[in-house]
C-alpha cells in the first residue's frame, strides 16, 4: 500500500484543505469547553429528558447533556495530542533508524519488537492504577504504550525515499541531513503520516475509553467513557437510555467520523496517485 | 514477500524467542518494582477497614516478614527470583491462598472464553470477507462492509454493555453475569450447557472486534485473489459454491491469517478484561484488576506473569507455525 | 501444604479440569436451604487467619465458629460457648464456666483447654480483629471452667474480647506455625452453628451445612449458602425464589425491591460518613471547624445524593439507637451562611469582591480526599463550598493513594466512614490513635482523652456511661471530624427468615443484619 503514496499537486491541496477543516473542527470542539456552563450537581436527579434538561439528568443531578460538552473538549484532545506524541515519537525513531549506523537501527528495532510483544493492556493497567492519570498522564501513557507500532513502517518509507534521487541529488550538492528531511523527505512521507495519525486517534479514543471505563483514570476527568462507566449502575430501570445512549453514540460517532476522514484521505491519495503522469 | 533460505527463517524464530524472553524478565522487574513504587502500603491496607485492630510494632513487623514485605528490596527482589524460578509464584494473603492455586481457578474461565471467541470470529470473519471479497461492490459486500464500520466504531466494552443490556436485561433470555448459576445442575451434560449459555454472550461480545479486523483483512486478499487468473480460471470452469470458498479462497488466504493470529491473541487478553468486568465473569483480567486495587503484589506478580508467559508463548508458537505455513506453501 | 506442591507443578491442567468437575451442590429438599446473595466476591475461607480482614468476612465465619458470649436475638449479651460467667469485684477476674454440649464439627467436645489455647495461640499469631492484649493468662481449672486474668481491670471484657474472639479448636491449632497459610478444610472445623462444606473462591461461592448436635438447639435451614450476586441480579433471582436474603441492597434499588413486594428491612446504619479535617493543617483551629460545619447543609447533600438513603447524623459521635450513647439532643450545627462568614472572618478569612474567600491575601483552595465510593458525595460537597466561596481541589483516590495523602498530611479535608458501634474500646482507635489512617487522627483534646482513658478502665456500668457521655459532649464541640450522613442500610429477606439489625451492631461494631440469631429457633 505504502508503495502507491505517490501524489500530485491537485491531490495535495484537496488533502490539505481536508486537513485544515478537520483541524478547524478539533479547535471547535476545544472551545466548547470554554463556553459550557458548569457541571454542578442539583437535586432534579434521575430526570428524564424533558424541556429543562434536554438529556435528562444523572443520579446526582447533573446535566447529561452538559457533560456530554465537557466531556467533548477531554475526549477529544486526548486522542488528538496522543496521536500526535506517538507518531513525533514514531517518526523521529523512524529517522534514527534509517539514517543512524548499524547499532542506532538495532536498538531501536529490538526495543521495538520488545515492545510488540508486551500486551499493551497490562502496561495501561499497572502504570494507569499507579498514576491514576489526569489528562496529560493519559496523553503520555497512550502515547507510550503505542508509538512502536508505527515505527517500522515509517523506516521502510524513510529508507525508500533516502534512495531517491532527489535525496542523492541534494547530498552531492552539499546539502545537510536536516535539510534533506525537512524539504525531501517529510514532504514524501506527508500523506502515510497523515494516514497513520488519523489512524492513531481511533486506536487512542478506544483505549482512553477503555481505561476511563475500568475506573483507572481521575474520577474527576469526565470523558465519555467515565460516562458510560457512570451508567451502568443503571442497566436496570429506564434511565440507561438517557445515560448510558448518549455518551456511547457520541463515542461512535466521533470513531465513525474519524474513520471516514481517514478513508476520505486514504482515497484521495489513491486518487492522486493514478493522476500522477 | 520473497522467502528466504530456511536458516535465516530459523534464525528469526529464535531470535523472537530471544526477544520474549527479554520481554519476560523485563515484566518480572517491572512487576516488582512498579507495586513497591505505588502510594501505600500493603500491610495498613489488608487492615485498613475500621473493624481490625490496632497492630503493636513488633506484631505489625512481624505480618510483614511474613508477607514477603520485610528486608530491603534487594533481598525482597532476590527471594522473588529464587521463588519464581523453582516455580513457586508466593502466597496471596489478601486473598489467603498461593497465587498458583488463584491462577488455576481463575484460567480455565478466561482460556473457555478466549477459546470460544477464536473460531467464532475466525469462521464469521473470514467467511464474510471471502464473500464480500469474491465479488466485490456487491449488494453483499456493501452491507457487510457498511455493517463492520459501525462495529469498529464500538469500543469493545460498548459491545459487551450493549449486548448483556439487550439479551440480559431487556430481554432476558441470557443470565446477566458469573460463570454458572447459583446452584450448578448436577448432571454433566446439563451442568455444561449451562455453563456454555453462561459464557455465550461474553465469547461473542470478545469475538467481535477480532471479526472485523479478519473480515477486512480476509476481504482484502479475497479482492486480490479474485483478479487471479487460477481463481478466472477455476470459475470458468464451473467451480463455485463451497469448494471455490475454501479450497480457492481459504487455502490461500492461511497464511495471512495465521500470521494476523499471533497479534490477535494480544489484543484479546486486553480485550477479555473488559468483557471479565462487564459481565463478572470470574477469570484472571478480574483477579488481576483486583489485585491491583487491592495492592495484592504477589498476586499481581503472578497473575502478570503468568498471563504474559500464557501471551507470549501462543503468539510464539502461532508465529513458528505461520513460518512453517509458508515454508510449505 | 504437600496438596499444593503438586498443583503448583501443573496447576494450570488440574484446574482445567477441576473447574468442571468440582464437587456439585446437592439440592434435594431446596425449601430447607437458605441462600444469601453477596453482592461483592470472594471473602475469603471462613476461618479466623484467613477470612477478608472487614465485616462480612468475619460474619460468614462467625456461622463456622462461636465466641464465649453472644448476641441475642435483640442485641442483648448472651451466653455462647460460655454458659456463665462471673467478674471478681476488683474487676481482675473472670470465670467462665462452658457449655459441656458444645462440640467441634469434628466430634470433640470443647474445652477450657481450648479457651484457653486459643488465647495464648492469639497472643504469639496476632489476630488482627480483636486485641487480646489486656488478658495475663487464662488458666483451664477444670474441663468445663476457665478462669482469664486481667492486667488491669478491663470494662469492656465482655461486649470486647469474649463477644467477638472465635474459639479455635486447640487439637487442630496446635501445629500450625503459620495460620495465615492454613487454608487447608481442616482450618474451619468451628463450634458454630454450621460446618463448612464448600467454599469456591472463583465464583464466591460458600456452601454451609447444619451442625446438627448445636448446643444451642438445632439451627432452622439444612442449609445455607452464599452466592456472588449483583444486586440487581439477585433481585431478579428473589421474585423468582431462588435467593432468600440480599445481605446489603443499595438504597437506589430499594424502590425496586418494595416495587416487586419483597420484604424491605432498612436501618440506620451507624456507619455514618465523616468529614475528617487534617488537625496538622489550618483545621488545628476548632472555630475553622465549627465556621466549615456552618457552611455545609448537610440536608442538601442528602437531597442531592441519597434522597431516601440516609439521614443527616448525630455530631456526637454515637449515632441514634447506640446503647452507649446519652439521649440528648447532640449541637446540629444547622446550615447558617452568616454564621459560616462571621466564624471565618473573626479568624483572619476575607471575602473578597468577587464572593471567594481569602486568608493572608490569597485565595482559599481547600484539598478534599475521598474514595471513589464517596464520588457524589464529595462532588456534591465541593459544589456546596464552592458556592459559598471556598475553592474546593477535590481528589478522588483509591485506598493506598488516600493513605499516603494522609502520612504525608497533603489533604485539608477527607470524606471517611467507620463503623460508630461496638464497644466503645474501640473509640480511641477511630478517633484518638495516630496510626490509623482512616480515623480522625485527633490529639489536640486532653479531656477527650482522659475520658477515653477512664470508660476503659471503669469497674461498673454507670460510671463507665458517664464518661461515655462525657466523650459524646466533647466530641459534638471539639469536632475531631464533622458527622454527614448517616446511610440508610436495608436486607431484603424472604418469609423463610427474619434478619434484624442489632443496636449495636455486630461483634465489635459490624452494621449487619445477618447475625448468625436468625439462624436459631
């Protein structure tokens, strides 16, 4: 697959203009969280849905729907910045890999492979009972728990494009590494990264939920995930349509949509690719 | 991919067994180590409810040599080592039984699942790719596919809250947690059924991700084989039904799974303590959440250990079985 | 221990196997059979090393094992393995003459022998339940008497050590170096009303069967089980007669279960939630404590969280219905916001423009701690101070992170909860003793201590009432911690059996209705 990412200056702008919407919607969603009223606690508790809280209200009287808002900005930027971190931590190991000596490349492959083999779940499990994470230590743990997987396909595609003669080229004339990777390489690499980030955040929003779930992380952090934990006292009686439906949808839907800019993006390239003379 | 040479094949083999041995010592370091760095102290957290007495020193030193918490983390980390290799994983006085004998209980459950959930999603994954994938952008394979995008988009303890709330709750033809019922049936046959409709809807709640990930993956290569000329070739002359499926498609498609199927049982041990919780079912991703709530060390050491020995052997043994595969294949 | 040496070595087959093939439960005559569904798992073999050290552990194995004395049916003092038992005026010693029908599970009679075993085995293996401390020596005079010696007079003999000390059989004890290892059946042969038969850790299951040779008369159920069940789960399983009691419902499930018409039994629990103040910090000052008790409306707090499932609680630190308590009408500190800000500004606090309050020119922010059992409760409350001004950084942490908040003092206030009945011995545990880390931790009180001190050592009833009474008055002032709320603790039960709630609680304080009486005819 790697090998199709070849693309033309049309396919470019399309992406990037995809880009920069989705990053437009991400700013958005942060700023919800500016403008949200607070998530205080009333004795309407248990309310259904109804003209005075749209979504209802939780056991302690809390807006459903107002969570939801918090919980947006959290959900969010978690999956977004640990996607981020581990694909900057991926694409750099990437780099030393291809362009450090022998040793640089086995170490960082054996600590790769070393860490494929661990279940990632113990890792979250052991380091998320003993920080009890707020939001920056779910980022961190997120991100170290899965940057691994990207590195070796970044390294395949770093090397290809380190014999290419664009790279030999600019090497003869004197040009320096850094030089090399900021206007050659990172350039070429642009859409698998893309590819891989957006690919990044769905893995992130799932495991954030999950350990949000299990009650590993600070039970003060609503994300939808502590939401949906927050509901299941409530699986009996009515009130799970009003708890446990909405976060559980918003989760899908924020995976779903990510999964379509994805293939929006995937696709677009493809495209690019064949247009290519 | 281009085969190479059996040696160097042998040689990665081993190498991988190198790595998950290295894996393994690093996960009894970390084990020891990561307890003892947690806030708290084990000895005032085992007496922590208000009814327990107060402790006089000498009684307090006393429970805590006994609990492997006494000497310096060196003689603590040493006394491990020794106890672990002679295969002895200590005593669990939380829970007051030898941590072998809680790993015992708790595995069959967690391996009845884990074994239940791997053929259900190998044989619907698979044979829903081969489907889609033999005539692709059929009504067929639009539906599937459209169906397994919504899946994906349901983290995995979202299947398992939804599916024990509809066939649970709502309509209550499953029970809603455990392992058996309250008094099993004494006749075997009965006794097992029950414990199959007991572990029904956790199995399936774990198989579906797994599900989509082969019914993408099996869907892909069924795509490209489908532009083959042995598989035009085949149909043309008139081999369809079940024979085009599993004799065409799914001899050549084994491989790939097989090499998918190593990665697959590490995503299924996190994924079964999801579906443990949701549905209490009593296997080692409870006992090993516990365990860490509970500040129980050596059983978190061992339940750790025991359950990464478990992973790290399958996915080694699955993967010399793929090498193997494709040697002949 | 051999049998575990050999499943250490293929533990993992034996299991496979064993899982299917452990022994099954006989179920001929149901209708004799009492099951009990426990909404927690596994706790722990009922026997006394070994048992979860809270408790339910300790009642599933008060049905294995019996103590000297006992509760009655009505909370009352009465006699257990000891028929009788006499103090001598200098308060020093007691005879205690033994049931001569008692037996051991296994046909042996019990002993004085065994009395007195059983405390010399506690003082080398210490039981962490109950102190045997304050006991010399207990000599056997004869087969059926025994006589304890006291260090120092003791007031709480009786309702303390010979309540809630299980007897252990001395011919079975005897060579047990290590008891917190001796998980083998053996270990639970008691003298109790019911023997052992099964008990499967994995699903939490226990299986019990009638003593019949009781000395105390035959019990009611053939058998009696207790099953790991969700709440809701073992609902549904009691409209459908397969569950008798569910030992402790949550109160938002009790309107279900009155929904469905089962038989609803609820109580104050006495095991009220506490705001604890860190009395190293700012709260060393007693009017801080009094201006926060002030500001906080404790009746909302419940309206907000618990509705019908607990009452505001009494600031004396007995709650209503406890024996030791002086029927008086405790301070409430009633919700008074100008009260609150007059208290807080008479002690250097001001409120500044924007409504926050500040000390020493910067703003207030207030550390609260809590368990996450307590996550509404402290949300409630956080929202409570933070409209009257205070800033609130409210941590929810698990147990072994709340404790090293405490040793390192890094909290001002933490939400906690115990147990307020038992013998008052254990008072000065749960409010005076520094160590332990969920107790009020409060030393800045010399009278409270020295009444602490004298109700343990007094010789007669009235007394030792007077200067319990003494303690409630300074506790209700002093405010070593603020009492909440009072939950509201209910057992749902069958026609079969009647559960009841003692008034002290069980043994040493336990707020549960599952005392082994219902058992009895």
């Amino acid at each position: 697959m790697t090998d199709q990412i070849r693309y033309g200056a049309a396919g470019f702008r399309r992406r990037n203009g995809l880009a920069l919407g989705s990053a437009a919607a991400v700013f958005g969603v942060m700023a919800v969280g500016l403008v949200v009223p607070p998530y205080r606690t009333g004795r309407d508790v248990l309310q259904p849905p109804g003209p005075e809280h749209w979504l209802g209200t939780n056991d302690i009287g809390q807006d459903v729907l107002i969570g939801l808002m918090h919980a947006m900005p959290n959900t969010v930027f978690i999956a977004v910045s640990a996607a981020l971190i581990s694909l900057a931590a991926a694409t750099t190991f990437a780099c030393l890999a291809a362009i450090g000596g022998t040793l640089v490349a086995t170490a960082v492959l054996r600590t790769v492979d070393i860490l494929q083999v661990i279940p990632s779940i113990l890792l979250l499990l052991l380091f998320a009972a003993w920080l009890q994470p707020g939001i920056a230590g779910i980022v961190l743990l997120l991100a170290l728990t899965t940057w691994h997987e990207d590195v070796r396909v970044l390294r395949a595609i770093v090397l290809r494009e380190l014999t290419r003669e664009n790279v030999r080229y600019a090497r003869h004339m004197g040009a320096g590494w850094s030089y090399c990777v900021t206007h050659h390489i990172v350039p070429a690499v642009w859409p698998t990264l893309v590819g891989l980030y957006v690919q990044n955040i769905r893995q992130a929003v799932m495991k954030a939920a999950g350990i949000a779930f299990l009650g590993l992380t600070d039970p003060r952090l609503t994300t939808w995930g502590s939401m949906m934990q927050d509901s299941l006292d409530h699986l009996h009686g009515d009130a799970w349509r009003w708890l446990l439906l909405p976060p559980a949808l918003s989760l899908s839907l924020f995976l779903l949509i990510v999964l379509a800019v994805g293939q929006r993006l995937e696709r677009q390239t493809m495209a690019g690719a064949t247009a290519r003379p | 991919m281009k085969s190479p040479d059996p040696s160097r094949r042998r040689a990665g083999l081993i190498y991988d067994l190198v790595n998950r041995v290295i894996v393994f010592f690093l996960l009894v370091v970390l084990t020891f180590a990561l307890p003892r760095l947690m806030p708290g102290d084990p000895l005032s957290l085992l007496l922590s409810s208000d009814v327990t007495r107060e402790l006089t020193a000498a009684e307090a030193e006393a429970l805590r040599q006994d609990m492997g918490l006494g000497g310096s983390w060196a003689d603590q980390f040493l006394t491990y080592c020794r106890a672990v290799l002679s295969g002895d994983l200590g005593y669990s006085f939380h829970h007051a039984a030898p941590v072998s004998q809680l790993l015992a209980t708790a595995l069959p459950w967690t391996g009845l699942l884990v074994l239940g959930a791997i053929p259900l999603y190998l044989i619907v994954g698979v044979l829903a790719g081969i489907e889609a994938g033999r005539v692709p952008h059929r009504r067929f394979d639009r539906i599937a596919t459209g169906a397994m995008t919504v899946l994906a988009s349901l983290p995995p303890f979202t299947v398992a809250v939804f599916l024990l709330l509809i066939f649970a709750v709502l309509w209550p033809v499953l029970p809603l947690g455990g392992a058996q019922p309250i008094f099993p049936a004494e006749a075997p046959l009965a006794r097992s059924v029950e414990i199959l409709r007991h572990a029904l809807l956790p199995t399936v709640a774990l198989a579906v991700h797994e599900i989509v990930r082969f019914y993408l993956l099996s869907r892909g290569e069924a795509v490209a084989l489908s532009a083959r000329p042995f598989l035009i070739n085949a149909r043309a002359r008139g081999i369809s039904g079940w024979r085009e499926r599993i004799d065409y498609y799914g001899r050549n498609l084994l491989p790939v799974i097989l090499a998918r199927m190593s990665d697959s049982i590490t995503v299924l041990i996190g994924a079964v303590l999801y579906v443990e919780v949701v549905f209490s079912y009593p296997g080692i991703g409870h006992l090993n959440l516990g365990a860490i709530m509970d500040r129980d060390y050596t059983l978190l050491q061992g339940a750790v250990l025991g359950l990464s020995v478990l992973v790290l052997s399958l996915n080694w043994l699955i993967d010399v079985a793929a090498a193997l595969l494709a040697r002949r294949g | 221990m051999r049998l575990f040496i050999r499943r250490d070595i293929n533990a993992v087959v034996i299991a496979a196997l064993a899982a299917l093939a452990a022994p099954p439960v006989h179920a001929d005559n149901v209708g004799d059979r009492l099951v009990i569904a426990d909404a927690s798992s596994d706790r722990g073999m009922p026997a006394p090393y070994v048992h979860h050290k809270n408790g339910p552990g300790y009642i599933y194995t008060s049905y294995v094992f019996d103590t000297l004395i006992d509760h009655g049916a009505n909370g009352d003092l009465t006699p257990g393995l000891a028929e009788s038992w006499t103090l001598s005026d200098d308060g020093l010693v007691a005879d205690l003459t033994l049931n001569d029908k008692a037996r051991w599970h296994d046909g042996t009679p019990v002993t004085a022998e065994d009395v007195a075993f059983t405390f010399a085995y506690m003082t080398d293996h210490p039981y962490v339940l109950t102190s045997v401390a304050m006991v010399d020596t207990v000599e056997a005079i004869s087969k059926d008497h025994a006589r304890i010696t006291l260090k120092r007079p003791y007031a709480g003999l009786q309702s303390g050590p010979l309540l809630s000390l299980p007897i252990l059989p001395k011919h079975i004890y005897q060579d047990q170096p290590a008891p917190e290892r001796f998980v083998d059946r053996k270990a639970a042969t008691g003298s109790g009303p019911y023997k052992l038969v099964s008990y499967d850790k994995a699903q939490g299951r226990y299986l019990f069967e009638r003593n019949d040779g009781y000395y105390r008369g035959t019990p009611k159920f053939r058998q009696v089980a207790i099953v790991k069940m969700a709440p809701d789960a073992a609902l549904q399983a009691m409209a459908a007669g397969e569950v008798d009691v569910i030992g402790s419902l949550p109160w938002t499930k009790v309107e279900a279960a009155k929904k469905a018409g089962l038989n609803v039994l609820s109580a104050r629990s006495n095991h009220p939630v506490r705001l604890v103040f860190n009395h190293q910090g700012m709260f060393r000052e007693k009017d801080l404590r009094h201006a926060l008790a002030f500001a906080i409306d404790r009746q909302a707090l419940i309206d907000v969280v618990y509705q019908d499932g607990a009452v505001v609680a009494e600031t004396g630190y007995f709650q209503m219905g406890s024996p030791w308590r002086r029927e008086t009408a405790d301070p409430d500190y009633a919700h008074d916001a100008d009260k609150a800000a007059a208290l807080f500004r008479q002690n250097g606090w001001e409120r500044g423009d924007d409504g926050r309050w500040h000390r020493d020119g910067s703003p207030v922010v207030l550390r609260l701690i809590a368990d996450k059992s307590f996550n509404n409760l402290a949300t409630a409350l956080a929202d409570q101070l933070e409209a009257f001004g205070i800033s609130v950084d409210l941590r929810i942490l698990e147990r072994a992170a709340q404790q090293e908040h405490v040793r390192t003092g890094d909290f001002d206030l933490a939400l906690f909860t115990a147990s307020t009945m038992g013998d008052p011995n254990g008072v000065a545990r749960r409010v005076t003793s520094p160590m332990f880390w969920r107790g009020d931790r409060f030393q800045d009180s010399e009278a409270m201590k020295a009444a602490i001190r004298a109700q343990a050592g007094a010789l007669d009833h009235a007394e030792r009432l007077d200067q319990l009474h003494r303690f409630q008055a300074l506790y209700a002032e002093e405010l070593p911690a603020y009492m909440l709320v009072n939950p509201i603790w209910t057992t749902v039960h069958s026609d079969k059996v009647t559960p009841r709630y003692l008034g002290d609680g069980v043994a040493f304080g336990i707020p549960s209705a599952l005392h082994k009486s219902m058992f009895l005819r």
